[in-house]
C-alpha cells in the first residue's frame, strides 16, 4: 500500500460569516484576499508537503481549483514544480489537469515533461475533466468537455511518445510544428 498527503490548500482567513452570506465558498468575492497572509499560506503549505515527505508519505497530492476560497492551488504545475525540486522522494502526483480547460496541450505536455525531470521521474500526471464550477471558471464549453479530454489527452500522449518534428490537426487543436524537446524523465 502506498500513502500520500492531500490538503486543499484553502484560504484560512476568512470569516465563516462570509462564506455563509454566499451559501457556498464559491461566490465569494476575492476582495477578502490579502495578500500577505496568502504568501504565508502558499510557504505553509509547502512546508507542509516537505515535512509529509520527511515523516514517510509515498506521495504529495495537489489538485486545483479556481475562483474560490476553498482551494489556493490554482496552479497546480507551478506547485509541482516547486516540489520538484525541494522534495526528493515523495512521487509527485497531480489530480489533476482539467484538459477541456486546456487551451495549450502541446505547452501542459512541455510543462509536465519538465516538472518530471526536475524531480526525476516521481511525477504522476492525473487528468481530469472538470465539474461544472471548473468548466465555468476555465471559460469550457460542457458540450465538447469529453471530446476535448480525449483529444488533449491523445495529443499529450503523442508528444510524449512521438519522434518530431510533426504537424498536428484535430478538431479543437491545431500545431504546424511539434517538437517538444524535454519528454517525461
């Protein structure tokens, strides 16, 4: 059995009278944002990451969300790589990329191969296709989100696979030249 450390990473400042007032985290207004207590979150929480590493955990799970309180992991590639390079065993396992959300798979597909070279080989890349909030706040049309998935999904697997330079055209993809340089380590 392996075992890996997850938070949500939530804003911890705010008052639970406003998250209240909205029904729900999401709605409420970035405006209860500072900015100092939330560059002391986002340190927290990697320190948190480095010491689930240091005591024994398998794996250091990030996810995102967008728009709300609830989840500060917005950027879940910038986080990985961060860890890439200031943990060293724990793998680094993302839940993940929201592919109909993508709207440069070639770039995610650079972006990943990266972060699994830093941390050489201890990323795992988890796609996913996004609740309703996530397509609303990456701007994701619903009706094309399984097609979407697959395609970027594929396209990724092809860079990652796939000797360039090559063209690609897909429905909702389209590169005259691909050539990712850095492939998974």
């Amino acid at each position: 059995m392996k075992l890996a450390y997850f938070t949500e990473r939530p804003y911890r400042h705010l008052d639970e009278d406003i998250v209240l007032e909205n029904k729900a985290f999401f709605g409420v207004s970035n405006k209860h944002y500072n900015h100092l207590k939330g560059a002391d979150d986002y340190n927290q929480f990697l320190d948190e990451y480095c010491l689930a590493e240091e005591v024994g955990f398998d794996g250091l799970a990030l996810n995102e969300h967008h728009g709300n309180p609830y989840c500060m992991g917005n950027v879940i590639n910038t986080e990985a790589a961060i860890l890439a390079r200031i943990t060293s065993k724990a793998k680094i396992i993302l839940v993940g990329n929201m592919l109909p959300g993508v709207k440069h798979p070639l770039r995610l597909a650079e972006e990943l191969a990266t972060i699994d070279t830093i941390s050489r080989g201890r990323l795992v890349a988890g796609w996913v296709r996004g609740a309703g909030s996530e397509q609303f706040f990456n701007n994701a049309n619903p009706a094309y989100n399984r097609e979407m998935f697959n395609e970027a999904h594929q396209f990724i697997m092809d860079c990652w696979t796939k000797d360039g330079p090559w063209r690609y055209e897909g429905k909702h993809f389209h590169y005259r030249h691909v050539n990712p340089w850095v492939r998974p380590y």
